[in-house]
C-alpha cells in the first residue's frame, strides 16, 4: 500500500465534532429569526424529522442539497409571518446565511491542524464531504487541492459520485488514494466499493459493524504519524 498519492478526507465528525454545532446554530438561529417576526411554532424533532422526509419525497434533490433542504424549512417556518413573497424570499435567504455562519463554528479536533499540515507536505489532500462546511471559510483551504460536496456531485457518500469525481480531478487510480472519514457507511463503505484505500477515524471508539472486514484506524489525530507508515 505504499502507492499513495492523494488522502481524501471527510470533514464533519473528522476533523470536528459537527453534532454540537448544529444543534446550537439551529437554535440561535431560531432565536435570530423571532427577534426579526416574533414566535414561531418549530415543533418537536420528531414532525422536524417527518417535515424532511415529506420535502425530500416531493423533491428528492433535497437529499444531497441539504442547503436548499433547510431554505425550505425556512420557509415553511416563515410564510405565515411574511406579508409578502419578497419579504418571505428575504427572511429565507437572511435565516439560511445566519444559520450557515453559526454552522462554521466548529472547534478542530486537538492535532488535526498539525495533521493536514505534515500530510499537505507528503502528497495531495482534497475533502470529501456529504454537507455544506467551506474549506475557505474555515481557513484551512491552502492544504487541499479540492474539495468535493454533495451539491458538487449531485449524490451522497457511499454512492461512488464524490469518489469518482476525485479520481477525475486528481487523475489517478482509486489504488493511489486513500481516504479517511469517521462514517463506517458513508466513508468506509463507500471508499471500498471505490477501490480507495479507507482508514478509519474512530474518535469515539465505536464497534466495527460492517460486514466488510474492518479498516485500519486512528483514534485521534495525534496519532496522524500512522498514516505516513500507510502511504
Ligand atoms: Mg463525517
């Protein structure tokens, strides 16, 4: 395996843990929103759930445009209070970009600057990614020769698009990557049915639960030196 050329990465619960930022950007964005047009009845996680299922069935585009798929929560959330289209057009897009900035901030996981750093300088990093996080605006643009999202690539992770399309961007075979993610599915799955060497990031120290045999694995981003002995 000692063919390496590019590492793909993953970005959400990789090299950050996404779970609290969401639900705190979900909330302050909430909060942002009835500052601007007073309550607003949200309803529990539970008819928040079926509400996605529900858009995602009438538009299945929404499944890997998740921003859209929030802009029609929104939207849906906003229209009785918006006393015209444009009005509910600009509370839409207002809400949607607040929630987008909170969405970004993210604290790295301990090393995994240090990681991408040492890494850039061995071979190409590009990132893989199922959501909406910007490299740029994260600051962490300059070590990546790409990234590819969902939107990118009209599809989600374990589905070949982002694997693919990587291979197109880098021109390389899939023995010549190696991609590391934390999602056993999306990221370990998928990467294999690629022909991508897959090395798993196990922060939380979960039970390997394929029925492919298990990846090797770091547990944190310390231990990036392991991955040098792979390329
Ligand atoms: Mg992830």
């Amino acid at each position: 395996m000692n063919n390496i050329k590019l590492i793909t990465f993953d970005l959400d619960d990789t090299l950050w843990d996404i779970g609290p930022v969401i639900i705190k950007a979900e909330l302050t964005t909430r909060k942002y929103i009835e500052e601007k047009v007073g309550a607003i009845d949200w309803g529990d996680m539970e008819s928040f759930l079926n509400l996605r299922k529900d858009l995602v069935k009438e538009d299945p585009s929404l499944e890997w445009d998740i921003g859209k798929l929030r802009k029609e929560i929104f939207r849906i959330k906003l229209a009785p209070l918006a006393s015209n289209q444009a009005e509910l057009d600009k509370l839409t897009e207002d809400s949607y970009e607040y929630f987008l900035d909170k969405r970004h901030d993210i604290i790295f996981y301990d090393g995994a600057i240090t990681a991408l750093e040492e890494l850039a300088n061995l071979c190409d990093l590009g990132v893989l990614t199922n959501g909406n996080a910007d490299i740029k605006k994260l600051g962490i643009d300059q070590y990546f020769k790409f990234s590819i999202s969902s939107l990118d690539v009209k599809s989600n992770k374990p589905e070949l698009g982002h694997f693919e399309q990587a291979l197109r961007l880098s021109n390389l075979d899939p023995n010549e990557v190696l991609h590391i993610g934390d999602h056993q599915v999306a990221d370990m799955i998928g990467a294999t049915d690629a022909g991508f060497s897959a090395l798993w990031f196990n922060n939380k120290q979960s039970n390997w639960e394929q029925d492919i045999s298990k990846p090797n694995e770091i547990l944190d981003w310390h231990n990036y030196q392991t991955i040098k002995e792979v390329l």
